[in-house]
C-alpha cells in the first residue's frame, strides 16, 4: 500500500470518528436543505492542520461522501 494510500485511508478513518462529535455541536434543529449553503466545519487534513470548509467556497467544488460501515468489518 503506498504512504498516499495510507493518509488518505487515516484521514477517512479519522472523519469517521470525529464526525459524530461534529454533528452533536450542531443544534439538533438544523437542517440544510438542497440548493442552501452548508454550514461552515472545521476538520483536520492528513498533517492534522485544520481546514475549513469556508476555505475553499468559491475556489473548487467540494464533495462530502459517507460510506456507512467502510473500513469496518460489519
């Protein structure tokens, strides 16, 4: 497996785990709706240096995936 293979395969695992956290600091209420602005989020890259996703509105598109039970046995 290549060192790229492996950073991009912690940085998933990494999300995985601290998106639970992340979706409980966001008011239960919320909800963004197709076509509205997502709500600005902070996680950190494969170096562990924070990126936020209002880095880069305007300047590329930007794809959020979840694969439920990836990189888990079940």
């Amino acid at each position: 497996m290549t060192l790229w293979r492996v950073r991009t395969l912690l940085s998933l695992m990494a999300l995985t785990f601290l998106l639970p956290a992340l979706l409980s600091a966001v008011e239960p209420n919320t909800k963004v709706k197709v076509g509205e602005v997502a709500p600005d989020f902070t996680l950190p890259d494969q170096n562990n240096k924070p990126v936020k996703l209002s880095d880069f509105r305007g300047k590329k598109n930007v794809v959020l995936a979840f694969y439920v039970l990836a990189f888990t046995a079940g």
